[in-house]
C-alpha cells in the first residue's frame, strides 16, 4: 500500500511495501539479456519535473451532515428511501434509476439524473448527497501519473482528514491506488512513517469517493472528456485496476473495504472484473479467509522474511499471525491458479533478508502456492539503520527464485539519480520529497491484477 510519510491529518502510509523505497545507489546494467528486461518491471523516467498543482475548489458543503448515498448497498438504499416516503411499489426501481446515475453515468449532482420526477429530485437533494470530496492538491507528474490529496469530514476524528489517491497509467491498462485508512496502526520497523497514528477508518462511501473522483477527472464516465494533454492508457476505460495499496490495512477495516469493493466490482454499475482489482495486507489472517469467501478479489502479502524471528521484527503483526498461518491461509484463497497467483512484496534488506538462504526459504515457504514475489530495492530514509541490498545480490536472488519457476520482477523506477536533486524535504518530520514519493509510489503501484 502507500507510503508516502503522511502527516496526522493522513497522508497515505504503506504499513510495508511502500515503506520499501527504492535503492539510488544502483542503476540497472546499460546491456541486459531479455530475460533480465522481462524481469526488471519500471515505471520509465517517473517524474522528471515538478508536479503540477491544479488550482484548488473548496466544498464546504462536504462539512454537512447530510448522509450521502455512495457506498450503500442496494438494500441501504431501499431503506432510506422508504424512510424517505419513496413508496414501497416504487423502491426498487428508484435504487436502480439511482445505481445507475451513479455508477454508470457518475454523476455528482442530483439535477442531472433527467429521468427522476423533479420532485424524487428535491427530496434527494434536502435529505441526501452524492457531491465529491474536496480537492486539496492535484499533482501531474511528466509521465502521466496523477495524485490528488482529498479532504473528507471529521467524523469523529476532530478535524477534517486529508488521504491520497495516486493513478498510473500503462500501455493498456491505468492504475489506481486508493486508501482504507487515515493513518496506520502498524509499526514495520523498515517504514519510513510507522509510528504514525491511526486517525480513523474510512468509510465505503470515502473508500469510492476516491474512485469516483478519478474516474471524473479522467472522463472515465460517459460523455467526459479527458483533460487535455493527459497521458491515458490505450484502453476503453481510463481506470481498468485499482488496489486497495494506500493508507492503512484494509483488512483492519474489513466491512467498508468489503462494501466498497463490491460495488466497484457490481456488473450493473461501476463493473470493474475482480481479477482487476487487488487487496494488500500485512497478513491479518483471520479476514484473509474472509476476503476469499466474501469479497474474492486478487491479494497481495506484505511478506518481507522466511523466518519468524525476523518477521516479528520486521512486520510485528507477525506476532499475533505467524508464518505458518500466514501461509496456510494463502493455501486456502479461493481460486488459486497460474493464472490467478497472490502477490508476495518482498524488501531487500542488506544482510537481513537477501542471502541466497533466504531465497531458498521463501521458495520452499510458498511451495505449492501460485505467485509472484515482486522484489523491492530498499532506499534508506534519515534515521533508518536498514541499507538496500547490493543490486549484484538483488539479481543473483531473483535469479534463484526464477529457476524455481516463479515471476520475480525487481521494481526499479528509472530516472531516480535526476529524481534525487528534485524537490525539496518536508519539514523536520523527514518525509520523503512530493516527486520522489509519486515516482516510488507509480513504481509500487504499477503492475498488480490482472488483464483479463
């Protein structure tokens, strides 16, 4: 998930993989085999220049309290509408006029839905909302990837939260990461902003909020244009996978997740295929099985060690669900296949984890398991005792875990050494530079699901 050292107000932090940032110390070889190209997944020349801000609309109607209708099940919308007075006869094709306006059309504003009686139309507006969250900050990078800092009310948190939403384009498919949490309960001793708190959970309707969002400044509904000049991938849709990889552990906030993720995946509506979407956890076991039989999208580990004792260290919610479980629940996913394989994010700590024991661990660890072990150079943050693996032990360890007959795709980002002198640090809180972090985070997000 995302890891972007946020501050308390919430920007997005990866409890694990997004903590890992990528070694500078290393460029990839000027000459390699084709295997080794195959291998090596890129975001090429990620963020050249400085981010582009995009003037800022305040929506000081998202302070209200009126409920909104995204995020609300089928059966919720019912429910509110018959309390609403909507008769008993007309509910259900109401809930499905309305699904329709904001799944399939995505609409945000109650006025547009032309086949609602004008008088369904006011009723809506007094009592409910379907506005968008609040843009705080919009940045364009050169190679196309997009992220928006979003602000959402209070609820309890005492203050407005801020999460961001981060969308990567590729040749034939685009990207987007979305967040479960404001903030990250979890302490990987590896991440850069571990010991942030958690604010609050996010609720379905702000976990698709994000979605919608994107999906509007992408034209990715009927009748939008793209912005002009945006990189967009060569596809019908803009957006065509997203992974629940930003702030936060998804499966501590199981049951928003879970709403959320389907209807993003409803076929009568947003209609996103679930091979397309992915779920990334440090390994909450318990909601693992749950997410196998109740949501059944593609998983993604925050893996990081073969041995418990450095698991613990590295990934302390290890304590409570060690390896063993860990895997076994992997074992059980539903619908394991070559072609349906977990992701497992791997760190490469030098002299921790990258020895070619280690290797040899995790193959014999995921026996029998379909994946692809996606292996991520370290960049040391101010602070941290932890150093990148030499890219010379990187390869060699691919290179064994690829003979064993898994997919292991190093993820390097070009263009960092340029990266490095763009920017400038964040305060004293030592958080990465906004292009450093955008380029990482293309890098980490890029490439998970599937294509269908």
């Amino acid at each position: 998930m995302l890891c972007a050292a946020p501050k308390m107000t919430g920007r997005p932090c990866r409890h694990s993989a997004f903590q890992a940032q990528t070694c500078p110390t290393r460029r990839l070889p000027r000459q390699m085999h084709a295997f080794e190209q195959d291998r090596v997944m890129s975001i090429s020349e990620a963020v050249l220049e400085p981010a582009v801000k995009a003037p800022l609309v305040a929506r000081p109607e998202l302070m209200g309290t009126k409920p909104s209708l995204i995020g609300l099940s089928r059966e919720e919308m019912a429910e509110v509408l018959t309390a609403r007075g909507v008769p008993e006869r007309q509910v259900k094709m109401r809930v499905s006029q309305l699904w329709h306006w904001l799944y399939v059309r995505g609409v945000s504003d109650f006025d547009a839905m032309t086949n609602v009686a004008k008088d369904m139309r006011q009723m809506l507006k007094t009592h409910f909302t379907i506005s968008r969250p609040e843009v705080v900050e919009e940045q364009v990078s050169n190679d196309g990837t997009r992220k928006w800092l979003l602000r959402f009310p209070a609820r309890g948190a005492g203050r407005p939260v801020e999460v961001e939403t981060v969308y990567i384009p590729e040749e034939g498919r685009g990207t987007l990461c979305i967040s479960s949490q404001v903030g990250c309960s979890l302490t990987c001793s590896f991440c850069h902003t571990g010991t942030q708190r958690l604010v609050r959970n996010l609720t379905a309707e702000e976990i698709l909020a994000q979605l919608l969002l994107a999906r509007d400044r992408l034209g990715d509904f009927p009748d939008r244009e793209a912005p002009q000049g945006a990189m967009i991938p060569s596809s019908e849709r803009k957006v065509t996978n997203i992974v629940m990889m930003g702030m936060g552990e998804p499966l501590y906030n199981f049951e928003a997740v879970k709403t959320a993720l389907l209807i993003a995946s409803d076929g009568d509506g947003l209609s996103l295929s679930k091979r397309r979407i992915t779920l990334s956890t440090s390994g909450v076991v318990p909601e693992i099985y749950r997410t196998g039989e109740e949501i059944g999208v593609m998983l993604a580990i925050s893996l990081h060690a073969v041995r418990d004792e450095l698991r613990d260290m590295l990934v302390p919610i290890n304590k409570k669900y060690p390896l063993k479980e860990l895997i076994e629940a992997c074992r059980a996913y539903p619908g394991l296949s070559n072609a349906r394989r977990i992701t497992f994010e791997y760190v490469m700590l030098k002299d921790v984890n990258d020895s070619l024991e280690d290797a040899k661990e995790l193959v014999k660890l995921l026996k029998g398991v379909p994946a692809k072990i996606n292996l991520i150079p370290f960049n040391p943050w101010p602070g941290t005792n932890y150093q990148c693996s030499d890219w010379a032990t990187i390869e060699k360890f691919a290179d064994f875990i690829n003979q064993a007959g898994y997919a292991s795709p190093i993820r390097t980002p070009r263009g960092r050494d340029i990266l490095a002198a763009c920017g400038q640090l964040k305060s004293e809180s030592e958080r990465m530079r906004k292009t450093e972090r955008l380029a990482f985070e293309a890098m980490m997000i890029a490439g998970h699901g599937e294509d269908d």
